[in-house]
C-alpha cells in the first residue's frame, strides 16, 4: 500500500511496498497496480490545493458561504478516490458551486488528464473497445456510460467555442507557397434519418516543392444547406490567410456544384481532383476497345491517356477531340455510348479546370487525396463500423474529436485552453 512518507511543501514522498513473485508478467502487473496506488494517493493531495479553507467567497457581486464537507469520488488515470471539499451556496440557498472542480477544470467527476484520456481513446476506438484497453492495460475499470459521459462533454466543449478558440499554426520546416482547400463527402448512418452525408474539409499547406506541411481537418455531421460545414471551413480559411496572405489558394474538389461556389469564393484558381477525372478515361477506354478480350488494350490506352492528361499541355483538347471520333462509333453497345457522352459533355464543361501540366510542372497539388483519406480516417473507420447507426449529436462530438486529435498540433493546443478557461465552458 502507498504511503506519504514526508511533506516539504507542495513536495511529496511517497513509499510504495511491491511484492516481486510469479512471473515477470505477474510482476508487472503488481508494478502497474503499486503506481496506481501512487498515482492515486498523490492526485488526492493535489485536489487539496484547489479546495479553499471553507471561508466565505464572492462570485461577481454573489456572496457565497460554504456549507459542510461534502465528500467526492473522482476518477483519475489511476483510480477512484474520494476526499471531502467544501461546495457553496448563497443565502438563499440555490445552485451548489464547487471552487475546487472549477479551479481544477474538474470533467463530469473526471481530472483534466482523465478525460483527455477518455475522450481522445473514445475519438479512435468505440465505447466497449476503450473500456477493455483502460481495464486489460490500465487495470482500470470504468462504465460505457462514464465513458461517453464525459467524451460527450469535452466534445461539447470543442462545439462550444469551434467559433471562438483560434488555434496555432505549428512551426513548420519550409516556406509555405501554395493552400490546397478541398472538400467532400462520407455517408454515415444516422438512427432517425438513414444514410446522410457528413462533410469532411481540409487545408493543406505546401512548400515550393510541392510538400505538404500540415494539414488542418474539418468534419461535421449531417445536416441539411451544409450551412455549419461551411461558417467552418471558412473560418479556418480566414485564419489561415491571416499567416499566409501571398500563397496561392487552390481548391480542389469532384463536380459536385456546391462545392465550387463555396471554393470559388475562397480561392483564386480552382482545378478538378485529376483521380476523379481519370475515372471518366477508364469509362471512354470501353468505347476506345470494347471488345471481350481487349482488356490489356483498355489497360494500355488508359494509362497513356492519363499520363498524357498530367503532362502534356492542350491535353484536354486533344482528348476531347479523340472523344468525338469515337462517338462516331456506330457499333458501341448503349452502355458504352451513354458513357462516352457523359465524358464529353464532362471535359467539354469543365475544361478551364483540368490544366494538370501545367500544375504539375511548376509542383502543384493536382489532387484530392487528402480530402479522400480524410473520408475514411476521420469518417468511416470510427461511424461505420458494422451495426453502427447514431444519433446527429453523437457523429457531431466524434467527428470534433477526431478532426483535433488528426490535425496536428490542436489537441494539446485545445486542452491548453480548457486548462485556462476552464471545462464549463459549454454549459
């Protein structure tokens, strides 16, 4: 059992007796509980600071007297532990407040470092994958419902104040010249609705050579106009400027028209994710060779069609034109010739919009590749787990969890704050 030992003002001694028998394993495990233990008697006098000497108190122009001790249980990393501290109420009785939670940015009966746990554990994995990981590796044993409990409220928090708390930037290696804004789409399974379309955005920084730097990520639930999504994004775009006013803003996006009149407003040149375009070039390489057996041909034409797109400047002119030849097919299946069609009307469209050579020679991005994984990291590897349907508000505080947890830089910065401002916040 852990003891103190000695006090030398905010120092403390602690002695701690392990028992080394069995295995080296079982060793461990008795090593893990006897720094608990430490970890346990330690956080309780460190709560103590934070509790006053039961004197009156004054919140704003509100007085405000204590009552009895009244005894806790809080969870920390390492247990449970219970002491007691003064809550206050005025004379009139009222609402109970607790100097000692507020001072230490106390999380729904969880320490700061806790809940940082909890919730950055529940960002990445589900409820009962998280409690078997604190229980097997931790030999701490919390509810399902602690657990999103206080997930839940942290991601309150980053809801709350997402308009408010402005985060940093971190040091990078290299000069930033160009900021890639994109955006797309993940379907998520929510209980009352079916499948709608949760947003994910991301800004990306590049250096001259065409590096990424750092990249910033969005995510938000469904909802219908997108209007939140968007009041987002731009925010953070605005932030952004602020550093980097020179750069070139370049939004890279699919076809879908909301897109574009939001990346028009934000940035100065606009260009069509080129892995999206190819995929138009893989349906015209069945009008190209379209029989049974000419797959290798199909093979071959598409990928020459694709370098020719990347590198070659009039690219899509050329192809056009290669297009419209082949329209004039008369021995292409419906299939086929709708799909031909679609590409033609597709390049013929957006033209203005696939100078890939260009692009590519002077180290530009020419693709939403971030945004693409982004869908699956920050959306269908933690919301689409098989058997999972949720709830708007349970996708919206996942999805703040990750997208901090995944920029870098912003998870520290983002309990940074609730260090100074306190974890109220969202009350």
């Amino acid at each position: 059992m852990a003891e103190i030992i000695a006090r030398n003002g905010n120092d403390l001694t602690v002695q701690v007796t392990i028992k080394l028998t069995g295995s080296l394993m079982e060793m461990e495990n008795t090593i893990l509980d006897g720094c608990n233990e430490i970890g346990c008697l330690a956080t309780t006098e460190a709560l103590k600071i934070f509790d006053t000497d039961g004197g009156p108190i004054k919140l704003g122009d509100t007085k405000m007297t204590a009552r009895d001790k009244d005894n806790k249980t809080y969870q920390t990393p390492y247990g449970s532990v219970q002491l007691g501290r003064y809550v206050y109420q005025t004379s009139k009785g009222g609402r109970i407040y607790c100097p000692l939670e507020h001072k230490a940015r106390i999380i729904r009966g969880a320490t700061p470092k806790f809940a940082q746990q909890l919730s950055h554990k529940y960002a990445n994995m589900n409820a009962p994958a998280v409690c078997l990981d604190l229980e097997d590796n931790h030999h701490r044993k919390i509810a399902h419902s602690y657990l999103q409990d206080v997930s839940d409220w942290v991601g309150g928090i980053a809801g709350a104040k997402e308009e408010l708390w402005e985060y940093d930037i971190p040091p990078l290696d290299e000069a930033i010249t160009t900021i890639v804004v994109s955006l797309d789409g993940a379907y998520v399974l929510i209980r009352e609705d079916g499948y709608r379309e949760a947003m994910v955005g991301n800004i990306s920084l590049y250096d001259v050579t065409g590096k990424r730097q750092h990249t910033i990520y969005i995510g938000e639930a469904p909802e219908y106009g997108k209007g939140t999504f968007f009041q987002r994004l731009e925010k953070e775009i605005v932030t952004v400027k602020k550093h980097y006013p020179d750069a070139l803003y370049l939004g890279i996006a699919d076809g879908a028209k909301n897109n574009w009149s939001f990346l028009e407003q934000h940035t100065s040149r606009q260009l069509l994710d080129f892995f999206h375009v190819t995929e138009y070039l893989a349906n015209v390489a069945y009008a190209a060779y379209p029989g049974k057996t000419d797959k290798p041909k199909r093979i071959i034409w598409l990928d020459e069609r694709c370098k020719q797109l990347k590198r070659e400047p009039g690219a899509v002119e050329t192809l056009i034109s290669e297009m419209e030849k082949l329209a004039q097919k008369t021995s292409l299946t419906k299939t086929v010739k709708e799909n031909l069609e679609a590409a033609l009307t597709y390049f013929k469209n957006h033209n203005q919009m696939m100078d890939y050579a260009m692009h590519t020679e002077k180290n530009l991005p020419i693709g939403s590749g971030v945004t693409e994984a982004a869908c699956k990291t920050l959306v269908k590897q933690r919301l689409c787990g098989s058997g999972m349907r949720w709830k708007n508000q349970g996708a919206k505080v996942i999805l703040s969890l990750r997208a901090l947890v995944q920029s870098k830089g912003r998870w520290q910065q983002f309990w940074d704050k609730i260090d100074q401002y306190g974890s109220h916040v969202c009350v």
